[in-house]
C-alpha cells in the first residue's frame, strides 16, 4: 500500500545492512516492550475507507443542510473552484517550510504576497506568514507587547468586546507569568461602545490595549480616542480585525493600530469544524524586529536574480531557543497560500461586493427581524458590519431548538459568555445568506411569537 | 524566468471572480468608516491561475522526489486523505453547532482520541494542538500545573537533552522554566552520571525525544524515565520521531508521562509548505484531568439500539483553552482515515519500513561519509557533511549540490552536537531504487568535492533561482510588494 518493498528488496537491503531479519534493527528496545498488541481495529482497503469516512461524515447535519447564522470567530463564505484547484496541486500541498529557497520560491513568493495584501488590508507596514489561528495571534501580539516594554510595564487591556475564547487563549499563554496583569474585560468595564471606562484604566503600566474590529458583538466602533489616549501613555495598541470587513472599513494601520491580529478564515479557508484556519499578525515598521513567526524577504541570487528567503530567523526559536519569544515552527503555509489565492482572484472588485454583500444582507436582516414582535436589537444606535445582537423575549436556547427544528442555525448563545446579555442571540449574515432564507427566518421567528 | 508579482500582473479594470449585487434595499456605510483606498490587485481568472500554477512548478515537493530530510519524516501523503477532508459533511460544519448536528465530527474525534492514545501506550489524549510546538506548549504546561497543583512551586527546571528538537527550550521556556541543557553520552543516549547530578527537588521534568534527533533509540530508556520519577519529576516525550516506534514501542508504557505526536510526519497528514500541522498530545492515567479544553467523551452510552452520544467536556483542573474551537479538525480527519486503513500490522509495517530504509542508507554511506555514532539507528541517522582533506567544502555546499540531482537536502547543521551534519530519514515509502539513486549522487558528490570542489561550492546550478543572498534580505528588509504609487506614499 504505502509501502513499496518486495520481499526481494527486503532481502536485498538485509544483506547490506548485515542483519537476518527486520526485527534484529529493533534489539534495542527493552525485550518486555517491544512489538505490543495494538488495539485498533482491522485495517480497511481505501474503499472501504471512502465508504467508512463517508458515513461518518453522513452523521453531521452541515451549514448547508441548515441556513446558518452562526458566525463568533468562523464565517461561511464562498469559496471559488480555483482556490481549492489550486491549493490540491502536490508542487503546493506536499512541500515543505521552505527553507531551501532554491527549491522553494514557489512557497516563498505566494507567502510574500500575502505579507503584502495583508499589509495592504490592515494598513500596516509589515506581515509575519502567519500563526495558528486568530486567537494565538492575539496571544503572540499580547508577547509581544509585553516584551517590548522588557516586563517594566506589566497591564494589559483587554476590551470585553473580544471573542471570549480569544480572551482565553491569552490568559492560557500568559498563565506561567506572575507579573502580567490582565484586566479591563470585567463585567463593570463593560461593553457601552464609548469605551470610557476601558480609556479611564489606560496608565503608565500599561503596555497594550486591544480591541476588536468590528468588535465580537458585530459593532463598528469608532478607536481614535482610544488610540490616542493609549498613546499618549505610551501603550501600544492592537486590533483584532475581521479581514472580510477591512474591504469596506477604514483599516486599522490608518487609524494608528500598532499591531494588527486577526482570523484569515473568512479568505477562501472552508469552516472544516474549526481548523486549520489561520492567524495574521501585522505590525508597524518600529516593532518588526519584535515580531514572532516566519518572515519571507526579498534579495538576490548568486546571479542577482530577484528571489526570496525566510529572513531574520536569528529571532525564531530554532536559532535563539530558549531567547526566542515564541516557540512557533510549523505555521499555517498552506492556509496563508489559500487566502492569497483568495484576495488575489476576488481582487479588487470581487472582494469588496463581498463585504459588501455581507453588510447589505446582514442590515437587511436586521431590519427584519427587529420588525418580528418580541425581538429587538440592543445595540441598534452603533454601526455594525455583518454580525449583530437580537435580544428576544424567549429563553435562547428554546428559541435556537426551535429554529433548529424548522432547518435554521438561529446564531451564537451569547448568555453563555456575557452574563449581562442573558437573552441574547449573536447573528451572522454573510454573501451566503439569500434575501429568501432571510425571510424564511423571519416566517419562523413570528410563529415563535404567536405560538 | 521569474515570476512578476501579483501587482506587477495588475491592470486597471480587470476582474477575476466577481459577485451578485446586493437584491436587497441597500443601506449606506456611514462614511467616517468608509474605507477610501482599497489598491488590490485586479487580474483575470485565468491570469491569476497561471500565476499560481507557475509558483508551484518552482517548488520542490514529495509529489515531484525524494525528501530525505531528517525529524521531518517527508513520507507520502495518500490522496485518499485529501479526499475524506474535503467531505462536504466535515468540511461545511461551523464549529459552533450544537453537538446533536455533529455528531460524525465527535465520533471521530473521540476515537481518534483513544487510537493515538493507545499507539503510544497512553490513558487519554487531546486533540487541540496546533502543531507540534504548541503541542510540546501543552505538554509543558501541564507539568507545570501539575507541579503547581502539587504545592510543589520549586520545580523550576527542564533538562533538555542536547540531542532534543530546537523547540523544547523554546517551549519550556514560554511555562517560565528554566531549560537545562543534559548533554550525551559517547553512545548518544542521554549521559546518566549528568542526569543524575542535575535531579533534585527544582526538577521539574524532562523533554526526552526517543529516538533522539541522532536516531538512535536510547539504550537506558527505561533508567532515564527511573531517574527522573525519582527525583519527583514528569517526563515529557517529544514523539515527533514516532514513526520509528508504531507498533514497536509503546512509550507510555515505559513511563513516559506525557508525549506529542506531528500528525503532519508520523500519520502523514500533508506539509503544506510549512503547515498547517497538528500536534496531538497523550498523557498518563495521573495528568488525564489536566487537559486542555475542549477534550471529547461520551455523554451518554447509548444501548443495542442506540449509539452513544458524544459531547464536550472540559477536564476537571484543565490547562484551559490554547487555541480557538477545537484544534486542526481537517487534519484529524487525514490521520483518522490513515490509521484507518493502516491498524495494527500496518502500523507496524510503517515502522519496521522506515528503519530498514534508514539502515539501509546508512550502510551504503557510512563508508564515503564519516558516521559519528557507530550503531544500528531507528528511523534516521546523522552523518559529517565535512571530509579532512577538503577541509573547503561544508555540509551546506553538499545539500545545495543535492539539488542538480533532482533530490531535497537532508536536513543539515542539526543536531548541534555533529560537526557539519547531514541528518537523514528516508520514511517507509521510499522504494530501493530511490535510495540507490540517492546513494549514487551522495557518492558522485564526495568524488566531485575532490576534483570539481568548484561544483559544490557553486551549486545549485539547474534550480530556479541559485544560492540567495540572505545578508542582502536580513539588510534590506523587504517584506512587500506594493501597487505601483502606494510604496512612494508610505
């Protein structure tokens, strides 16, 4: 199968090597150990495989047998044939880190275009090749903001508004650091979208303040004060952002972000039950030497032919060990190709009727279901892009069985993580969602209410 | 030729995949947030397809040769996996949705939970783990809980052998430890004397890679996990070198406490050009309540009639959450569908496979190369890229010439404790006539060092692009290609 020996080969190799049979190379494991039963059942031909794999995947109900408006940090989107066309050739999927660049500028430039359209996205100067995914991106930024400053400044704020498990992820990283401090995400913080009080704790022991754009509940919240009332005291700042969004929004580099971080998923990455997906990290020029993960550059060859090269990995951990400031080795090479594939084939026009299309489709939603007797929307005075809160006169997870039963995945039970928005329902509406589904939605919601 | 960037192919006007208009009654952005300047690249479908179809032909990749690159284990990666991963009934579910709809993607989950477990002898397993260096993060974290749960807060201290993968001190370090460097024996195992001097009550534990990065299995194993335990230490095992040991040797069951595999090498789940990969993590009966979350169980057992329900549960003193939803899911469903069609014999097969492979090579080299560790490897073996009389050519100017002969260089200067080396693991799915051609290039090589040395030092010379200047990038600091106007504005 996978393995291509005869028995002639074996016999032939033996020979060479000097030894009877194949289990003599393994003497030196301990006798009692060696060669253990393995429980594990009969193997399977790769039809059988196909078949098994097949039904196991049969036993899921997908967002395409329901219509979803699940969104919290993972957005069904449409993919182009191309990209997935692309991503299966093996020249791609079967290489490794290239750090041969000889044999790899194929690897290299694509990832060197997505450092330059995720720069170009964010507004910002420079882009690592990427992290694990969103949440370990604002993890490595929080690291990074906390080096910076060489421990001496030891707060970090973390606006309340943040995915949740983004927050978590944080705090599992940091969780061997004593000194560091982070705060601003209680509950008497806060959500209100002025910020006051998350800009009351900003002070000269803090050294990051992160927010996310649009922010978890969906909301376009203007940052300047926030940035500038950073700044002036000496904080950096990061953003966590949506890259669908920055097609239409303002990105964060132009309103003076020191570390944009966000979730490439929504760049042409299939929802696959939540990975692999893919973290990019951008930074201002000042703190590109601090940044953690791969970086493609370019020079010359011996011929002075334009080529490129990982470069500067005296920063990463193969080089510095236990200096380094991440541990990261394998990143998300094939994602970053996908998204790049991505953003270059929606291009400048196809890319923003996606966002567009989100946010039209998402407003309209909206609008939709405030006008359904027993929902409203909590925050409708704020600016939103393509997520929004509902608040419903129903218990939530009663609401969501019954959407559920009637073909619909109603969104995020936001009780689960916000006390204070007990109630409440965040909605995703992406290009995916019809004007029809969104109808249907409403249909269903105003039978819950007469029910 | 090279291959102009994707804003040198740009063209004013020219689209790609476009959309819909919106069918609904439009609402406006407000314009304080209107993004002004959006200078993305505008290229036709095909255009952009050829782009992409040529910076792949600059690659080299398993699809196209051979990758006998060491601790990387560069085995076949079955397009059976590629296929199973794409079902539309994984691939379409929101990771979100409640667990009544996803059912499938628990049960494989949790089955894959319990079939790594027992491939290395362990009670449980998480499958979260990005890659193998959050996976050694994880590791690292739950000894340090463990010890923090113990009220045992002097433990501050990792030895790392100097045989061990360049993550471990990096890793370590990130939990707060101090990694102490454990230097080998002249046999290559871990040196015990040293061992023994280092344990005391700041232990903390060990990252022990077995087989170690020369390749060879340590011959005092089972000593080195006593020493340890003894001295009130957990020992981490980095299996990233598994795919010596399937169906061999059970780490576990020698007393490994907790240990990582990279599906991405040892169950031959794809590279991608440097990811994504997934970096399981097994742990002992004692550190099964310190699991990340979410870990998979069942919630309900079910009966004749009807199957057991599966859910999320976050272990009772979990390290909490290390990354966002539930791990590399595509990749879990790549190493479900290997071991699948592999089980017990397969498994087996791969390992007994990948040795012989290695020796094989290693027999056929060792006379032309100098061999520093005069025993029989596991999966991989390390030789000197340096010979006394051409005292000119180096290991690197060897890997490059590799390249003319249409072959990946072996990993080279790693491990650290062999000068110049070439560390070497040909995997299982190599066949006999690939060595050989690989042998024969390695020997025409150490001819050419002696009477063309010209040639090493000079190579690549058939590649698309020959030996980089990697001062010039490191000085220059080019990280992006701009449209044509918007670099001068920066």
């Amino acid at each position: 199968m996978f393995t291509p020996h005869t028995h002639a080969d074996v016999e032939a190799m033996l020979k060479t090597i000097g030894v009877e049979k194949v289990e003599d190379l393994f003497k030196v494991v301990p006798e009692k150990n060696r060669f253990p039963d393995l429980n594990l059942p009969q193997p399977l031909s790769e039809m059988q495989a196909a078949t098994e794999l097949d039904s196991i995947a049969s036993a899921n109900a997908t967002t395409r047998d329901f219509i979803s408006f699940l969104g919290a940090g993972a957005y069904q989107h449409y993919i182009p044939a191309a990209v997935d066309n692309l991503l299966q050739r093996g020249e791609f999927y079967t290489a490794y880190t290239p750090y041969q660049p000889e044999i790899s500028q194929g690897t290299l430039q694509a990832i060197f275009e997505f450092q330059s359209l995720v720069s170009l996205l964010t507004g910002m100067d420079v882009s690592n090749a990427s992290h694990y995914d969103g949440a370990t991106a604002a993890a490595e930024a929080v690291i990074l903001a906390y080096n910076n400053f060489r421990g001496k400044r030891a707060k970090v704020l973390l606006s309340r508004a943040i995915n949740p498990q983004y927050r978590e992820v944080i705090r599992g990283y940091m969780q061997a650091n004593d000194a560091i401090r982070i705060v601003g995400d209680d509950p008497e913080t806060g959500i209100e979208p002025n910020l006051k009080n998350l800009i009351d704790q900003i002070d000269l022991e803090t050294c990051l303040v992160m927010v996310q754009y649009p922010d978890f509940f969906g909301r376009i919240i203007d940052y300047k004060p926030l940035i500038e009332a950073a700044h002036a005291q000496g904080a950096l700042v990061a953003v966590v952002a949506n890259p669908t969004a920055l097609a239409l929004l303002t990105p964060p580099g132009e309103i003076g972000a020191d570390i944009v971080v966000g979730e490439g998923q929504p760049l042409g990455i299939p929802l696959s039950y939540g990975g692999p997906y893919l973290g990019f990290f951008a930074v201002k020029n000042t703190l590109l030497r601090k940044i953690s993960g791969r970086l493609v550059g370019e020079t010359v060859d011996t011929q002075g032919e334009l080529a490129y090269v990982l470069t500067l990995t005296a920063r990463e951990q193969h080089i510095r060990r236990e200096k380094a400031s991440s541990n990261i080795c394998s990143n998300q090479g094939l994602m970053t190709l996908a998204a790049t594939i991505y953003m270059t084939l929606l291009g400048k026009t196809g890319f923003q009727q996606v966002a567009n299309l989100c946010y039209q489709n998402a407003h309209y939603t909206a609008k939709a279901v405030q006008e359904v007797p027993g929902f409203q929307l909590p925050f409708k005075s704020t600016p939103f892009f393509h997520e929004f809160v509902v608040l419903a006169d129903e218990n939530v997870p009663e609401l969501l069985a019954h959407l559920q039963d009637h073909g619909i995945l109603g969104g995020y039970d936001l009780g689960k993580d916000y006390p204070e928005l007990e109630g409440c329902l965040l909605m995703a509406v992406t290009e995916m969602i019809s004007r029809e589904d969104t109808d249907y939605l409403t249909d269903v919601l105003s039978e819950v209410e007469h029910a | 030729m090279r291959e102009p960037t994707i804003f040198e192919l740009s063209s004013t006007g020219r689209t790609g995949v476009t959309f819909q208009e919106p069918d609904v009654p439009l609402t406006e952005l407000p314009q304080e947030f209107a993004r002004v300047n959006f200078p993305f690249p505008e290229i036709s479908e095909l255009g952009v397809v050829r782009h992409f179809t040529k910076l792949s032909q600059k690659n080299y990749a398993i699809d196209l040769g051979f990758y006998p690159l060491g601790s990387c284990t560069m085995k076949y990666n079955p397009k059976i996996n590629e296929s199973t991963a794409r079902y539309p009934g994984f691939a379409a579910t929101h990771p979100l949705q409640p667990e009544d709809t996803v059912q499938g993607n628990l049960y494989l989950m949790y089955t894959l939970q319990n079939w790594l477990a027992e491939i290395g002898g362990f009670a449980d397993a998480t499958l979260a783990p990005a890659a193998g260096a959050q996976g050694e993060l994880v590791g690292t974290m739950i000894i340090a809980k463990y010890h923090k749960d113990h009220g045992d807060l002097k433990r501050t201290r990792i030895l790392i052998p100097d045989s061990a993968h360049g993550t471990n001190p990096a890793s370590s370090a990130m939990l707060g430890f101090d990694p102490i460097q454990l230097p080998s024996d002249e046999r290559g195992n871990v040196d015990l004397k040293a061992l023994a001097e280092l344990c005391d009550d700041t232990l903390a534990g060990i990252m022990f890679t077995n087989p170690n990065t020369l390749g060879l299995f340590d011959e005092n194993t089972a000593e080195v996990i006593r020493i340890v335990h003894e001295a009130g230490g957990l020992v981490y095992g980095d299996g990233a070198n598994m795919n010596a040991l399937l169906g061999v040797f059970k780490p576990g069951d020698c007393g490994i406490d907790v240990m990582h595999y990279n599906l991405h090498k040892t169950f031959s789940t794809p590279h991608g050009g440097g990811g994504p990969g997934s970096g399981p993590v097994m742990v002992c009966e004692k550190l099964v309540d310190y699991l990340p979350d979410p870990h998979v169980v069942i919630t309900s057992p079910g009966d004749e009639e009807t199957p057991p329900t599966y859910g999320f549960a976050r272990p009772e003193k979990s390290i909490g959450r290390v990354k966002a939803f539930h791990g590399h899911f595509g990749m879990l469903v790549r190493a479900f569908t290997y071991i699948a069609m592999l089980g017990q014999e397969g498994l087996r097969d791969i390992a007994e496979k990948a040795v012989l492979n290695a020796n094989y090579l290693q027999a056929k080299l060792k006379g032309t190369f100098t061999l520093p560790y005069q025993r029989s490897c596991m999966h991989e073996f390390v030789l000197e890229g340096y010979w006394k009389d051409v005292p000119d050519v180096h290991a690197l100017d060897i890997a490059k010439r590799l390249m003319d002969y249409d072959f990946h260089p072996p990993t080279n200067y790693f491990p650290l404790i062999v000068h110049e080396a070439l560390m070497i693991e040909p995997t299982e799915t190599e066949s006999i006539e690939t060595l050989d051609r690989f042998v024969d290039a390695m020997l025409k090589i150490a001819e050419e060092a002696r009477t063309q040395p010209e040639l090493l030092k000079n190579a690549p010379h058939n590649t698309p692009v020959k030996r980089a200047d990697e001062l010039k990038a490191a000085k220059d600091l080019i990280f992006c290609c701009y449209p044509a106007g918007e670099w001068e504005k920066k």
